[in-house]
C-alpha cells in the first residue's frame, strides 16, 4: 500500500480455551507450519450480492448493534464491524444445532447466503485492481496437533474457498505460537497492531484470525490544508487541536444528528462525520452525546447509508485530526446478545468443526478486537451516494443550502466501502 496519509487497522480473535476455539487475528516467516491450501476461487466480486436488501440489512443491524453496545462513554472507541464478521462467519462453518442457528441468526444469513456473501467481500476487497493500494483483508487458522486430531476436512475446504484463509498447524505448548500469531498480525496491518496476544492457553485447540487494513489520501488532490480549530472534550474543556476544513455536497440529518461524507482517493470509500444536533443549530434540538450513541440503530445507519435528501446541501466541515487505538472483547456482549450456547463449555455445538465425545467438546472462550486509526489532513473530501450525490456542475449555487458542521464535540464516525455498503470501522471520538 502506498497511501499512508490515513491508516486504520482491525484485528479479532476468537479465543476459546479448555477443548475450544480460539479466534484471534493473523503472521509470515514463522515456526507454525504453514499447511498449503486452496485460495478463493471467486476472482471477481458480484455487485447483484451488494444490492441484496436483506444482506444489506444482516450487515446493518451487526455493524450498528456491535458498535452501540461496545462503545465507552467519554473514552475514544472504534470497532470494525466486517473483520468481526469474517471471523464468525468462518466459525460458523463448524457450527451444528442450536450453535449453527444462533450464529446464523446473529450474522443475519443462512450458512450459503453468508458464505457466498463474505466470499465476495472478500473478492472486493483483495481482487480489485481499484482497490487494492488501499484496503486488504487477511484470514487465518491456527490448529493445535498436541491432541493428534485434526479439524473436519469439510470445514477446513469451506473457509478456504470462501475465506482465502491461511492454515497452520502447531503445538499450542510451545511459547512460540504466540509471537508466531502476533507477526502475522503486524505484517498484515503493516505494524500498527504488533502485539495482539501474551501468550496462548495451550489447551485452546483452533485460532480463527481476521486483519483489516486501509490506507488512503483524501480524495480532495493534495489534502486539505492543516490549521488549528477549537475543539470541547466530554468533559467540556475546550481546547486548541489541529484540524482541517473541506466542502462537499453530501448531508443528511435525523431528529438527533446529522451528518457529511468526505470521500477517499480508494474508489467508492467514504468518511462519514455524525454529530448530535445542537439546540439552535442546524434545525434540530439539544441532544447529549451518550443519547445518540444508545439510539444509533440499524434503522438510524441505514438511513445514513441509503438514505436520500430532496434539498441541495453544499457543506463547510470541520475535522479534527486525531489518533488512537482501542481494544474490546467481545465474548461477553455476543453471548448475551443472540448466540449463548457457542461459549457453554459443554453445550456449544461444534460438531462440523471436529468430532467430539463425552470428554472432548469445543466452545468459544473469548473474542478479541483491536483497532488502531491516524486520521488526518491528507485524507478526504466530501462526495455523494449515502444523501445526495450531485456534481457542482449541474446546479445553480444559489440553489444549494449552505451548512456548517463543525465536528469540533464528540462525534461518531464511520469509514464505509460504499460499493458494498459494509461498513469498515464505526467509531466514537470523545476527546482529541
């Protein structure tokens, strides 16, 4: 990737201990061996599978429920909801009974529908020329063989045709798996995340690892220009940060935000800034920081997404610069939010992962996330398709409503593959 005026990384683990899973994210020049496998066979994404509304929809509702109920107050947070998806979607490959169904349920799509769908994300992702400077994912599995037994074939062949995933067998009692998994991982996301895991619970029996890279200049040729903006932490100091301002056309608001997009110089990746309404501005009321976070729903982010507006906006923003990294789990929140039974030690059915018997059986133990991000004002321009997409040739300026949006408060933000219409890394930006 040459573009590095941006970068944003996401990286998650499953981790299951005792007999289990583990899920974490990815490694080169190791001393796990690499078992050679088939890559994906799709060379070529199929748009008719973007335009699905009820993959839209499955993508939606995960993205948005992932973010809202992972998000801290007053702390800077940002998830990625597709490298979290990637890495269920390949553990549902080895899912069974009431386990296959739940995780279905929470990816929003049957097991063929899902599998397809994430095959051609990944084909969009890594096989387009347009792309491929910017953005990349990367999929792994890591198996232990100090118990002499093997994964299913069937769920190994699955998650390399439609995942490219790259296997790897060792024993998890060495010290080395660990910094194997973990230079997989920084060579992925080109250094940013260099240290995922301390170490590796020798009776975990799998890893399944995702990474998610991006890396682009602003569409806008040659940045924007830095200067000094004002900018109210949530603890309501306000002070002098870098920032920098652009024009675009693209706006859309809701009864308690509204929003601009700015677009990158990647082909059909986009920077959505959201920020609460503010009483006397914009039209709208009053509304807290923590209070848009709670109602940002599936209904409120497809409305940003696919959303249209009748009038003509012409947009003055603000940006801040900004960079942090951030690091959840997970387990919690997706055992209490649609799939229980995958983390019951003996309840958990994965059954088309490996055989199991009365003293064996496999679960989820933990899921990891790390994300790290450098935004600043070499990145973006505002440009079209979520609200209203309009080249400035075409109209009267005078018939434009011209707005400010001064993302100088906490606000949300979204990096989005508008070609898709998956969204790469939401995130909450509470102090600068």
């Amino acid at each position: 990737m040459k573009s590095k005026f941006l970068k944003v990384i996401a990286a998650v683990g499953i981790l299951p201990l005792c007999m289990g899973i583990f899920a974490a994210c990815t490694g080169t020049k190791m001393k796990s061996q690499k078992i050679s496998e088939d890559k994906i066979v799709y060379a070529e994404a199929d748009a008719s599978i973007f335009q699905s509304e009820e993959n839209k929809r499955a993508m939606t509702r995960f993205a948005a429920d992932l973010f809202r109920k992972n998000t801290e107050s007053g702390k800077n947070s940002m998830l990625s909801p597709l490298s979290a998806y990637l890495c269920l979607s390949m553990c549902a490959n080895g899912a069974g009974g009431i386990t296959k169904s739940e995780m279905e349920k929470v990816l929003g799509l049957d097991m063929d529908a899902l599998n397809l769908y994430c095959a051609n994300l990944y084909s969009r992702i890594n096989e387009n020329k347009q792309l491929e400077e910017y953005l990349s994912t990367s999929n792994a599995i890591w198996y232990n063989d100090a118990y002499g037994i093997m994964p299913k074939k069937n769920f190994l062949d699955v998650n390399a045709l439609y995942y490219g995933v790259d296997l790897y067998k060792a024993n998890f009692r060495d010290v080395n798996v660990a910094a194997d998994v973990n230079l997989w991982i920084s060579e992925k996301t080109d250094g940013m995340i260099e240290k995922m895991l301390d170490n590796v619970n020798e009776k975990a029996i799998m890893l399944l690892v995702n990474t998610l890279l991006f890396e682009s200049r602003w569409a806008q040729a040659g940045g924007y220009n830095r200067t000094n903006v004002d900018f109210t932490d949530s603890d309501g100091r306000t002070k002098s940060v870098s920032g920098f301002y652009s024009t675009g056309y693209s706006y859309f608001k809701s009864e308690n935000f509204h929003a601009f997009k700015t677009a990158y110089e990647a082909n059909g990746i986009a920077f959505y800034g959201i920020l609460p309404t503010d009483d006397g501005k914009y039209g709208g009321k009053d509304v807290d920081f923590d209070s848009v976070i709670a109602g940002f729903d599936a209904n409120e982010m497809y409305g940003i997404l696919n959303g249209r507006q009748r009038e003509l906006y012409m947009v003055h923003a603000m940006t801040p610069c900004f960079k942090f990294d951030y690091e959840v789990q997970l387990s919690d929140y997706f055992a209490k939010n649609g799939m229980p039974s995958a983390f019951d030690m003996w309840g958990a059915d994965f059954s088309n992962m490996y055989e199991t018997t009365d003293a064996f059986n496999v679960y989820i133990s933990n899921i990891l996330q790390k994300t790290a991000i450098e935004l600043d004002e070499n990145g973006t321009k505002a440009a079209a398709a979520t609200v209203i997409d309009l080249p400035a040739t075409s109209a009267d300026p005078s018939q434009f409503v011209k707005i400010d949006m001064y993302l100088d408060r906490p606000f949300i933000f979204m990096i989005v593959d508008e070609v898709s219409g998956v969204p790469l890394f939401v995130g909450s930006v509470a102090n600068v």
